[in-house]
C-alpha cells in the first residue's frame, strides 16, 4: 500500500515495537503509539501543552522543526536531549517511512 509507512518505536525497556502507520488518516507519533497502546498518555490532546508524549528521533529523518509551542513545553520537561520532540508534533507522513524512534524516560 502507498499509504501505509513502517516506523520502529522503542520503549522504554529497549523493546523495538516495528509499526504500520497510515499517512492517508492526518495521525502524528503519539495518536499512532497510543493506537499499538504503547505507554504514551497524551494528556492534552496532541496540544503541545504537556511532555506525556516525548520520545527521542533515532534515526536521521526530514522532520519539521520544534515551534515555540513545543520548544517552551520541552523546556519544562525531563530527561531532554537534542533529539528531543513531541510526539503529538510529528505529522505521519510518507518521509517517515523507516523512522525510528525511542519513548523517553517518564520524569518525577
């Protein structure tokens, strides 16, 4: 199918989960984890105003750049790194296909 790209998400045991995204249903990385019921809560909704969805980018992918919206709430959040995002920000599209990326670790 044209629609559907593969994406590995590791969790935070180290477990590589490999998954099929669909490109065609306008999802991002947290609706497509919370989908495979991976241990992403998403609290605000996909709104950049929580760090419940942060995961690391692996892998070397063309993806939009932070926006202030989710520069400010990554300020705030833990166990951040430069490959640090949110996952409710990264659109699933056809660039993704071979993405990967790792759920960061959960703060106190």
């Amino acid at each position: 199918m044209d629609n559907i790209v593969k994406i590995t998400v590791i969790d935070r045991q180290g477990t590589p989960h490999e998954l099929e995204a669909p490109t065609d249903m306008n999802m991002n990385m947290m609706e497509l984890c919370k989908s495979y019921e991976l241990p992403v809560e998403g609290t605000c909704g996909g709104m950049a105003m929580c760090a419940s969805c942060h995961l690391y980018v692996v892998s070397e992918h063309p993806i939009l750049e932070r926006n202030d919206d989710e520069e400010a709430m990554l300020d705030q959040a833990f166990f951040v790194k430069p490959n640090s995002r949110l996952g409710c920000q990264i659109p699933i599209t056809n660039d993704l296909d071979g993405l990967r990326v790792q759920l960061a670790e959960v703060g106190q």
